[in-house]
C-alpha cells in the first residue's frame, strides 16, 4: 500500500467561505452556492484559492454544481419540465430525462459519473451514466435512497420486513 500525502486546508479557509457567501462543500477544495431554490446562475467557489467561477443557467433552471458536472432542473408553470447534467463550463449538456425523472439523492453526482434519479413515471431507481450516457435500473418498490462517495444504497419492503439494498457504482 503506497501513502498519499494530503495536504491539510488553509488555515482560513472557513474565511473565505465565509465571505464569499453561503456556500455547501462538494468535494474539497470545491463548495457550491447554497441558493439552489433560486433560478438562474449558480457559483462554484475553489476555498483554497478564493476563486468564485459562475455557471451559467437561465431564468428557468435549479443549477446545483460539482467542479466536474452540474444538475440542472429544468423548470415549467406546473413543475419539472427535465433534468440535465452538464459541465460547469457549458459543455457536455445532456438530457438524463423528462418531467417524471428527478434527482433521488442530494448529491449531482457521484465518482464524478453517476447520477442516482427516480423516474417516478416508472417507479424505477435508476443510475444514468455520463460516460455512456445510458441509464440502468436498480430497483421498484424502492422507499429510502440513500447515497455516499461510491454506495447507494436503498429499502424495500415495510417496517416489519425492511431490507436494504447496496451498489458500489464504481464495479458496474
């Protein structure tokens, strides 16, 4: 087993955190503007150099972002109209699905690949791949999603016979 050494954060970084605004961390150094309600451009903030770059989204749009994919829901008057994922540059959009499809887990993505989503249309819990751009099914009759670094993991069944469920994305 080789040892990576890792360097440890500035020791402001909680500053300049702070003063860039409300910000949730994806995955270090990067954090992401906490405004996701709000429609339109979202901010991408690197805590280690302060550097704040904006992605672009228009009026209609939930942008969420990593530093490598951003989840756009694209909105409508009566919802949802689909959900994208493109680069934080504008690069690479791609539709994961319709106005039935919706992110299942909080975080965009995960192994910078995997978008864990419901298509409630089907009532399937699905991976979309942004390599392959293909989606697979994991599962229906699903309750809790859950999702963290490289396992999803989900329940079926009712509280007397509650089994879960767990994929590492990172095998398939």
């Amino acid at each position: 087993m080789v040892a990576k050494k890792v360097r440890p954060p500035p020791r402001d970084w909680c500053s300049r955190a702070a003063s860039a605004g409300r910000y949730s961390l994806t995955a270090w150094p990067w954090a992401t503007a906490a405004e996701v309600e709000a429609a339109g451009s979202s901010r991408l903030a690197d805590l280690r150099t302060g550097e704040v770059r904006t992605v672009r989204g228009e009026g209609v749009e939930l942008v969420d972002c990593t530093a490598e994919w951003c989840r756009v829901q694209v909105l409508r008057q009566s919802g949802t109209a689909r959900l994208d994922l493109v680069r934080p540059d504008g690069s690479s959009r791609r539709r994961v699905g319709g106005r039935e499809v919706r992110s299942a887990i909080g975080d965009v993505v995960l192994l910078d690949r995997f978008a864990v989503v419901v298509d409630d249309g089907r009532g399937v819990l699905a991976l979309y791949d942004t390599r392959t751009d293909r989606t697979a099914d994991l599962a229906t009759g699903f309750g809790t999603v859950l999702a963290r670094v490289t396992f999803v993991w989900w329940s079926t069944g009712d509280n007397s016979a509650l089994t879960w469920h767990v994929v590492d994305p990172g095998t398939l």
